[in-house]
C-alpha cells in the first residue's frame, strides 16, 4: 500500500484518539526509518521509547521466531522459561527480589498503586492508602493513573476519578511534608519527568525523600515505565541516583518493541500481592520474554556507558547548533529534553522537522527525543544536519 492509502484505511477505521503526523512507516534499519514510498527519516523518538534496538535487529527477530515457533501463549496457570529467565537477570541487575510481568505502562503503574495500599492494608488496616505524587508527572492513561499523573489538564471528562491521590511540588521537601498525614501509603515519582518536559529531579531530593519514606513506613514507588532499560544509560534510572526503591514499574523498551511491562519489588514487598490478588492474561508472554532476554544480553555495562556518551555527544551537538528556537538541553543518556524559546511552538517544530526527514517528540512545552540506544554517531550527525538545515 502507499503511504495516502494507508493513512486513508487508518482515518476510515481506527478511532482518531492519536494527533498523527503525516507519515506512514513501512520497515527500517538500525535508527533509520522508511516509509512506503522509500523516503528516510532519521527515528529520534524508537517509538516513544520503546524501540531500544533500532529497526532490523537479527538476533531479537530471531529469538522472537524462535520463540512463536515453540510456544506463543500458554498463560501465568502454567510454568515457562523465558519470563522466569528474564526476571532473575532483572533482579540480579537491580538488587530487588521479584518481578510481576504486565503488558503497558499504564497497567504496571496500576500494579504498583495496588501492591502499595495493599501492604499498608495488611499492616495497618482501612484508611492509609492516600498516595503523593508530584505536580507536573505522568503515570499513565487508566482512571486511576490519570489521577496519580499530577498534570490537571489530564483531570477532566472520565469522572469520578479515582480517590486517595495528593500532590507536591518536585524537588521541594516541604511542599511533600505539607500533602502528608496519617493516611498516606506511599510516594510515587519519576526520577525524570518524561511526559512533563524531561525534567530529572535533584539527587538530593531524592535521597531526602527515601529517607521519610523509610522513616514512615511509606513505600517508595520510582514510575520506570520512560526512565528504564538502559533509556538514561544504567538500567534503571534509579541506580543512578544510589537508592533501591521499595516497588519500581518498566514497560516501553522491556522488550525492544513487543508490549511488555512489569513491576520490581523489593525484599520487603516481594510477598505483597499473593494469588488472587492480581493477574493478567497476557502478561510474562513467553515470546516477549524471548524479546527482553535479547535486550538484556544486549544491554551490558560496556554498551550503558556507551548510552550516556552518546547523550552527551548529542546534546553538545544540538547546543553547538545555536538554534533561534532552542535554549539549554537536559536530561540522562538518550533521554533529551530540549528548551524551546518563546515564541516558538514546539508542535510546529515537530512538523517542520518531520517533514524533513527527522522524527521527534514534544514534551511539556519542549522537545523530547527518545533515540534507540543502537543509534550509530553517522545517524546523530544527520539528525543534527536536519535541525540546523531546517531551523536555522
């Protein structure tokens, strides 16, 4: 099909819940990305996040088929190896003690909220469930996540919404201490802002908030769903920031681009959620798994230090340009939030962008780009061409 005919099929029969661009993607290779018609575009976004293996990758395609061949679905009733693999190389890289597997953001995020009000339940009984989250965060697109997210322009048509969610400032103690009282379950952050601007928290927030969550007996909930799998050049954000959370959620790049997400607990936390108390169909596919143990072989040492030395080439790049429309980077490894100026409107960006062969992201009200960690310096330095040809 062409490009016109699939976005024709697409406007006729899939719901308009997306503000797409205007381009349709046929296959690609490594970062690059190719619609019908064979135009290139340079992929600063790998699917917001997910992709983390580029396009055309041999050895994930292979243990995916390999895998499908074998066993493509038999349900959690039932034993399998690829997700029992996939769990303890996950908790073997991160110090925590089990895995619950899931399929989106959203829905690990909501696996998160359940585990937190059911531990203060079991411990303390009814009326300890409120949850603090931060103003400007993004948690998901449930009803209960909606809520959790601190943005209020989220807050509107899907009423009532859920009840036992606050909200503080980032990077503000005393903001966090004026939500508290005797109600409150849990914290919920993400260490980067992903939705919000790509905004990373300060480390010493941080660790101070760790500390009255321990202090109080508030589990600490880190949102890993944009942070994660090697996005910001460790395996999880928080290892950066040198604290071991009591529940942290995944999703995006688990599994290089096959839905997949889940939640790390703790020692404290492993037994929280026993039989019958939460469940998913879909949830550790085998053949996901297959995909998330090609991730994790991929994802070594040698190859994070790589991730964090291409988001610095990449942000020096991009501030060298000296663009009318661009102020200061931010962010960890290949998760980059650009300022725009004002005057300028990040949406039009995006498109002009685009329409020359550069895919990217909006954040708040700048850019985000979310490259995959394969992406090749020759790619960067394309992309980069394309923003000075194109905004300068």
């Amino acid at each position: 099909m062409t490009s016109r005919e699939i976005m024709s099929l697409t406007d006729q029969y899939i719901l308009h819940t997306y503000g797409r661009f205007p381009v349709a993607i046929d296959h690609g290779e490594g970062a690059t990305l190719f619609d019908p018609e064979g135009n290139a575009y340079i992929d600063f976004t790998s699917g917001i996040g997910v992709s983390d293996l580029g396009y055309g990758n041999q050895p994930w395609a292979d243990a995916i088929a390999a895998q499908a061949k074998k066993l493509g679905h038999v349900s959690n009733l039932f034993y399998t190896e690829p997700p029992a693999r996939l769990a303890e190389i996950l908790c073997r890289r991160t110090g925590m003690s089990g895995v619950f597997f899931a399929n989106g953001g959203g829905e690990a995020n909501e696996g998160m909220i359940k585990l937190a009000r059911k531990y203060s339940f079991d411990k303390y009984g009814q009326g300890r469930a409120a949850i603090i989250t931060l103003n400007n965060s993004f948690h998901g697109r449930t009803i209960t996540t909606l809520t959790a997210t601190g943005q209020a322009v989220f807050h509107n048509y899907f009423f009532p919404f859920t009840e036992g969610f606050r909200y503080a400032d980032a990077n503000d103690l005393a903001s966090l201490e004026a939500a508290a009282g005797d109600d409150v379950c849990a914290v919920m952050v993400e260490l980067v802002q992903g939705e919000g601007g790509v905004l990373p928290l300060d480390r010493d927030y941080v660790h101070a908030v760790a500390k009255l969550c321990a202090e109080r007996d508030w589990l600490l909930l880190v949102d890993e769903v944009q942070t994660g799998v090697g996005r910001t050049g460790s395996l999880f954000a928080f290892q950066q920031y040198g604290i071991l959370p009591d529940v942290a959620s995944f999703a995006k790049g688990i599994a290089g681009g096959l839905p997949m997400s889940g939640i790390l607990a703790n020692e404290k936390c492993r037994d929280v959620l026993g039989p019958g108390t939460h469940a998913t169909t879909f949830g550790a596919n085998p053949v996901c798994a297959a995909a998330g143990l090609v991730v994790q072989e991929t994802l070594s040492d040698a190859f994070l230090e790589d991730v964090q030395a291409k988001g610095t080439y990449l942000r020096n790049q991009i501030e060298a340009l000296d663009l009318p429309c661009f102020g200061a980077t931010r962010g960890l490894g290949l998760m980059i939030g650009i300022e725009v100026r004002d005057g300028f409107s990040n949406k039009e960006i995006a498109n002009k962008l685009i329409e020359n062969g550069l895919l990217v992201l909006t954040a708040g009200p700048g850019m985000r780009l979310l490259p995959p960690l394969v992406i090749s310096k020759e790619e960067m330095d394309k992309g980069v061409a394309i923003m000075k040809e194109t905004l300068g």
